[in-house]
C-alpha cells in the first residue's frame, strides 16, 4: 500500500466526514419522523358524515365571522355552552401545585398559596385535571407533534396546524396574549372580545431560578391565585348581561422536576394542570387525569367551533354533562367523525373504506372474529358497532322502549373506538421506516471504518519508522498529580445522570450555603483564569507590536468580564438590563475583534529565523538542522501556533466566565488546570500522540458532565444563551447555548493548538527531501483524525444502541435525548478538528510564502553583492 501524504490523508478525511454526515441524516430522519398532517383547516364539512372525498378541504372560513358562526351552531346540532372563553396559561405549573398527588391534597405551603382558588375546588366550581403532556406540548390543536418537533418550533412566527385559535379568529375574536395583568380589569368590563389568553411566563422564570424551593415560588403563586379571583369574580358580576356565558381555563404546558427543570418525560415535568372554572358543580377527583389533547376538541365542541382537522384529543366526559342525551351523543359522533377521517388518512388498508359511500355508514359487521385480524379491522368494527348503536338509539328515541341502559351503551360503545383510535394515532408519530434506518446505520458503519482505516494506516507508518521519543517521568510528576487532583474536584462538582442527580455534591453543597460563599469562590477562580492566561502570554519573550496588541486586548476583555461578575451577575434578571447587555457587547465585540485578528495577522507579522517568541525556559526547542530551519519556517511556526493557541483558550475562557452560572466558575479553572498541565505531561512524557490525543478527547467529555450537563434536555441551560442580547434571535441564543452546553469538548479541542505548538515539535524528524505536504502530515496527522475516530466509533455505537432499544420504555425520555446530545457532540468535534486544520494550513502557508520570499531576497542580494 503507498505510503499515506497530505492530499491522500485530506481526501480520505473528507470522504469520511461526508459519508457519516449523509448516513446521520438517513437515521435521524428515519428515527424521528416529523409528524404527517392533514393540510387546510376544518370548516362545514366537520359536521358531516365522511364522504367519498373527504380528503377536500370544505371549508366556508370565507364567510363572514357572524355568519360563519350562526352556520356552525346550526349545523352542529349543539348549543354552545359559553360565549366567552378566558384562556389562563401558567407556564410551568405543576397540577400537584393545586390538586395534590396521589389522591393526597397540595403541600401545606402551595395550598396556602392559593386561597382562592383551593376554595373553587373544594367548593366543585372548578372541575380539575391532571393533563398529561405530550412533548412537544399541543393544546390548541389537539396534535402530538413528532420528537424533532421540538426543534422545528424554534423561532416559528406562527403555528401552521389547524388549531383552536384559527377558528376564534375567524369568528372575529380578539387574542390578547403576554401578560396583561395591568390592563386585565379594563380588558373584563368590555364586551368586544370572545377569546381572552393570558400567559403568565413569571412562574417558569423562577422555577429556573430556585426549583419549588425557591422563596419566590409562594409569592409568584399567590400573584396568580389574584389573577384568578379577579377574573372569576369579574365573571359572577358579569352573569346575565349581555356578554354571555363565560368560561375560564386556567391550565399549564408541562410541570417542572424538584429543581424547576423541564423538558423531558417524568412524571413531574408532564403533570400540567386543566382547571375549568364555569362549568356545572362538580365533586372534585384528586385522581382525575386526562390527556393534554383532549383540551382541543373539548373547547372545540363547548364553543360550537369544528374540532381542529389534526386532532387526535377525546372529548372530556365531565364537560358534557350539562348537555341532554341526543346533544352529548352527536358530539361523541362528531369527535368519531373527524377521528375516522385521520384514519382514512393514515390507513389506506382500512376495510370501511371500500364500501359504497351511500350505505357506508348502515354497514354493519356479523363476523366478529374479523375485528380482531388487523387494526384496521379493529377499529373499522368498533366504529361500526358505535354508529350502529347510535342510529338504534335515534329510532328508539322518543318510545317508551327506549332507556337510559340503551344511551350508556352507546356512550361506552363511542368512547372505546375514540380512546383506541386516539392510542394508535398518538403511536402513529413513532412509526420508523426500517429501510431508512438500516441504510443510514450501514452508512455510519462504513463512515467509521474509513476514519478508523486512516488512523491504524498512520500508526503503522509512525510505528514501522521507529519514531518514538523517550519517556522522561522525572519533570513531569507534578503535572500527573496536578491532573488527577483537578479531575477528583470535578467529578464530584456535579452529580451527573438521572440515579445521581439527587446525591450531595460540591456545588449542591455551596448553593445551600448561600451566595456569601458562591461569590468570593467565583471571583477568585475568574481571576485566576485570567491571570493563567495573560501570564502565557506576558511570559513570552518578544516586545513585537502585534502581541502587546493581543496582551492589551484579552487584558481590557478581562478586566470588563471581572466588571460583569463583580455589577451584574448578582442579579436574576440581569439579561434585561441595558447596562449588562451593553458591557456583554463590548465584551463580545473585543474579544472576536482580538482572537480573529491574533489568528489572521501574526502569521503575517511574526518576525522570520530571529523570533525568540517562546517563554525563557526554551526547552521545547526542537533541533532542526540548520538546512532544515533554512527550507521551512518551524521556529516561526511553533511560535505562532504556541500565540495562536492561548488565544484560543483564553477567549474561550473568558467567554464561559460570562454565559456559565456562576458555581460553574471553578469548573472552567479545573479544565484550564488539566490543560496546562496535560501539555506539561505529554510534552516529556513520551506517550504516544494518539494516546495523548484520546486522553484529552475523554478529559473534555468529562468536563462535559463536571459542568451540570446529562444526557436529557432539561438541564440544558436556556438562561445564559440571552446574554448580551438586546433583541430576541433564535439564531444568536443558539450559538449561546451550543458555548454553554458543549464548553468542555470545545475548550479541548480548540488547546489541541497549542498542543501541536509544543508535543509535535519536539518530535519532528524532518528527513532533507520533505516537502510541505510532510510537514502538514506530521503537524496534523495525529491531531485531526484522532477525535473524529472517537467520534465516529461512539456515534455508531450509539446508533445501534438506539435502534435496539427503538421499543424501550424510555426510547424518548431517555436514549433518544442521549442520541441528540452525541449528534451534537458530532458537529462540536467537526468544528473544533476544522479550526484546528484551518489554522494549521493557513498559518504555515503565509509562512511559508514568507519564507520563500525572504529566501528570494536575500540570494539576489547575493548576487548583486558577487557582481
């Protein structure tokens, strides 16, 4: 086999990076699909049987809003039940915060909390769910979105799903969303709206803050439980004028864990609270629980509205009880009617179907071994055995023989095709295609064994040309010991995983005992990993004007990142001050303006053949032959590199002194502590390089975890990614939350520069015949291939670990949150390995053409000094 070069190395490099990017995309697409949906919207033709073309959007939306509504309710067969409907979202609200668990009443101190409304349910006013959430939330539109929704979503001017809102819009109602607490009073006397939403974010906020524990938790609870009795009572005043019959919703999007997360499937982030105020007296149920998609066609069919075309929601029992028999009959067929034509949808085997559209819905089934081969002739029979029922029950209605027994049937025979057609269609999101996902794993597999082939061809061209330095523990201990002492205090700074999370650690520890002790310890490791840095980088021997312009510029960010801590970060709600924004900006601004300009121009200005750049303890200095020296720019290079890294590092560091929290402050020292000192190891140690490398791969995954982080969504710190943003962008608080969240992998990654300015160096062995492509090889070889392997071998590992637990219990709360985090993971390391190789080439080739240049010059002075 020929020998491995620059070119070969890059092409086979590349080959491997694109054919594991295109089989990732084959499975995460296979894996999670986004959500089918039916397109338009619902509209007249909702209130009639499934027809033929039921897939044609009817609607008659085009009319006018008092028509649109007069045709509705006409049609429906049902009297709305309220006019006016007051929607209160508390994000965050946890139902066990009103209605217990457990069939055990709320904690002492949140049902102090909320006098008021406490009364309404034990007094049966207020009717009470557990609603379960489905991830990513739907209570308007009645759909479960699919798991990759919850990105999609991001930054979405508006929901494109048939929903409730669209039809209250259509009927010219009026939406008032954000809180409006200051004008909800004036907002309740005026009779020109139906549809009022509230959305109180303030909960959320300080859940994040401080969990249930939080001393801001009663108060904020107590804020709402006002909200509520001005409402209500604006309501009770408001009885037999003219603004009709109002309900009032108060429900939450999902509840928090303990610590005022959210995001993933446990029982205390899906618990969100459905409380109807308005409704006939109820005795309350602390057991009662519903699914949060039953909202929809809920308030759909209370309103007199179409049941949105998407929906996959049953209707709750209890809010039809006020309604006579043949009314809550004919919205149970209206809900079987829309959820039949999702079947049609998604079913294109379903039996019903075939038969003749006029005497469609007169069929009935005698064989009823045939409801129990498929699902689709499942849920064909028990629709079938529903409307039979039904249309029995009309053609008795009215005779003595008719009974109450005869309703019940009916009843039960229309909410067991519901509840199953609901269960299937809810499943329907997790269907996968297994060709995709087989494609897609083998595609990742070969992607895999191309990096992992690169990597064995370059260790047996190192190993067979016996390079290989001699150890020389002596002067390296103490960067041994320095790296396991930093490692031990980062292990236990955070207990990672969902076992872990509830056992003592170090930061638990410091947050209990209060700010007094968090800050001094968040000023004194801030400062010292500014003065790590700016003494890397005074330490250095040369007075050239570029590098006092980098010393002054990380100096100047320093002291301002020190101003932040010291003014700003006391305060929870800093990202909205103008002041802190302000100084984060500038921040922001010189720290790119440096750490770019330090990366561009030093190759340009650093001083060629007579540079002393490296610290006075020159014992780096590799022994090039002086035709060695002559031929390629390496002192130059090794000392650009050695600049070029620490500023890398120190503008990484800086910048996670302002987006991290502040316990994580000693963390990001600990992670520059292990960087100085692996450097200071390896570089004498006379490890391997790939050895070394891998070590570091593991010790920025590591930190990865030290820093708070796991492998579900909830603790992804969503605060810090609007820091220094003065106006809402998904696109910028997302580059923020990647900093946050992947701080450790990156820092790593990104040292590995000033790793290649000091370990490769000291091993070159420059044969007289090299070219450039060598030097690049030698420089890089190890560096760049190593952490995409790892990557690659983990990323696979995972996909088939994922596929084979494709029907596990906690596929969605568990493996597949994992498996976004190493997709991501993914895309971190090809960043970091792409900063690394672009600096490489691009500063050794401005050095080289310089070198060259110089070369030029000197020999026709040469010449004009001969002649």
């Amino acid at each position: 086999m020929a020998p491995l070069n620059c070119t070969k190395l890059s092409v086979i490099t590349i080959t491997g990076i694109v054919t594991q990017t295109f089989g990732l995309s084959l499975f995460v697409f296979g894996f999670f699909p986004v959500k089918s949906a039916l397109p338009g919207t619902s509209g007249s033709e909702s209130f009639f049987a499934p027809v033929c073309d039921f897939v044609r959007n009817l609607s008659d939306t085009t009319l006018p809003s008092d028509k649109l509504k007069s045709l509705y309710q006409e049609l429906s067969g049902i009297p709305p039940s309220f006019d006016r409907l007051i929607l209160m979202v508390v994000d965050d609200l946890p139902a066990e915060f009103v209605l217990g668990k457990n069939e055990k009443p709320p904690y002492k101190q949140f049902k102090e909390a909320m006098p008021y409304t406490q009364s309404l349910v034990a007094s049966g006013s207020a009717i009470g769910y557990h609603s379960r959430a489905a991830p990513p939330t739907a209570m308007v539109s009645g759909a479960i979105g699919g798991f990759l929704d919850v990105a999609f979503n991001f930054n979405t001017q508006a929901m494109m799903d048939d929903n409730l809102l669209g039809y209250s819009k259509g009927e010219g109602y009026c939406q008032v969303d954000q809180n409006v607490s200051r004008h909800l009073a004036d907002e309740l006397s005026k009779d020109d709206w139906n549809l009022l939403i509230l959305h109180y974010l303030g909960l959320d906020h300080v859940g994040h803050i401080g969990g249930w524990s939080s001393v801001l938790m009663a108060p904020k609870l107590k804020e709402m439980d006002e909200v509520v009795k001005l409402i209500h009572s604006s309501i009770k005043q408001s009885q037999g004028n003219r603004q009709g019959r109002t309900l009032l919703m108060i429900v939450s999007d999902h509840g928090m864990t303990e610590n005022g997360n959210h995001g993933g499937s446990t029982y205390e982030e899906t618990d969100s609270l459905a409380l109807f105020i308005g409704l006939r007296n109820h005795v309350f149920d602390y057991a009662s629980v519903i699914n949060q998609i039953d909202i929809a066609p809920t308030l759909a069919l209370l309103f007199g509205v179409p049941i949105p075309k998407n929906n996959v929601g049953v209707l709750i029992r209890e809010a039809f009880d006020s309604l006579k028999e043949h009314q809550h009959l004919r919205a149970l067929e209206l809900n079987a009617w829309q959820l039949l034509r999702l079947l049609h949808a998604q079913l294109s085997g379903l039996p019903c179907r075939n038969f003749p559209c006029d005497a469609f819905y007169d069929h009935q089934s005698s064989d009823s071994s045939e409801c129990n081969h498929t699902t689709e002739n499942m849920l064909c029979c028990l629709y079938m055995e529903a409307a039979a029922l039904y249309t029995s029950w009309k053609s008795k209605r009215g005779f003595e023989s008719t009974s109450y027994k005869d309703y019940s049937s009916t009843t039960a025979a229309y909410y067991k095709f519901l509840k199953s057609a609901s269960e299937w269609l809810s499943r329907r999101t997790t269907d996968k295609p297994v060709n995709l996902l087989a494609l897609g794993l083998a595609t990742l597999f070969i992607s895999s064994v191309i990096l992992s082939s690169l990597m064995l061809c370059r260790l047996r061209e190192i190993y067979h040309g016996g390079n290989q330095q001699a150890s020389n523990l002596k002067y390296s201990m103490n960067g041994c010991f320095l790296l396991l002492i930093s490692g031990r205090i980062l292990r236990g700074w955070h207990q990672g995983g969902v076992n872990w999370t509830s056992l003592p650690d170090i930061s638990k520890w410091l947050e209990h005992a209060g700010s007094r002790y968090v800050k001094p310890l968040q000023l004194m490791s801030a400062v010292l990993v500014i003065s790590i840095g700016l003494f890397a980088l005074f330490s250095i021997e040369s007075r050239g004007k570029c590098l006092q312009m980098v010393r002054l510029g990380f100096l100047i960010s320093g002291l301002l990142v020190l101003l932040h801590i010291t003014r700003y970060q006391d305060y929870a709600f800093s990202s909205t001050n103008y002041g802190a924004t302000f100084l984060v900006q500038i921040t922001y601004a010189i720290l790119g303006a440096v750490t770019i300009g330090t990366v561009v121009a030093l190759p340009w200005l650093i001083p060629l053949s007579t540079s002393k750049i490296f610290p006075a303890d020159n014992t780096f200095s590799p022994p090039f032959s002086p035709s060695i020296q002559e031929k390629f720019p390496l002192v130059e290079l090794r000392d650009t590199l050695y600049v070029v890294g620490w500023a890398y590092i120190l503008c990484w560091c800086l910048l996670q002194l302002l987006l991290q929290q502040p316990i994580n402050t000693t963390p990001i020292l600990l992670l520059l502590l292990q960087i100085v000192a692996g450097v200071h190891y390896f570089v004498r140690s006379g490890t391997q390089e790939w050895v070394e490398i891998a070590g570091f791969y593991c010790l920025g995954m590591a930190g990865h975890f030290a820093l708070g982080n796991s492998n579900t969504l909830a603790t992804i710190d969503v605060a810090g990614a609007f820091i220094g943003i003065s106006n809402h962008s998904t696109f910028l608080s997302g580059i923020l939350m990647f900093i946050i969240t992947y701080a450790s992998p990156m820092f790593i990654l990104l040292s590995l520069v000033m790793y290649i300015s000091t370990k490769s160096m000291v091993h070159l062995v420059i044969p007289e015949k090299a070219n450039a492509g060598d030097i690049l090889m030698m420089l890089l070889g190890f560096p760049c291939p190593v952490p995409l392997v790892l990557n690659s071998i983990l990323l696979t590992a995972y996909t088939v670990v994922l596929l084979f637990m494709q029907n596990h219990l906690f596929v969605w709360s568990v493996f597949s949150p994992k498996y976004l985090y190493v997709c991501a993971t993914t895309v971190c390391t090809l960043i970091g390995v792409f900063i690394v190789a672009a600096t490489g080439f691009y500063t050794y080739f401005v050095l080289a053409m310089r070198k060259e240049k110089a070369c030029s010059g000197q020999q026709r002075h040469k010449i004009v000094d001969s002649t």
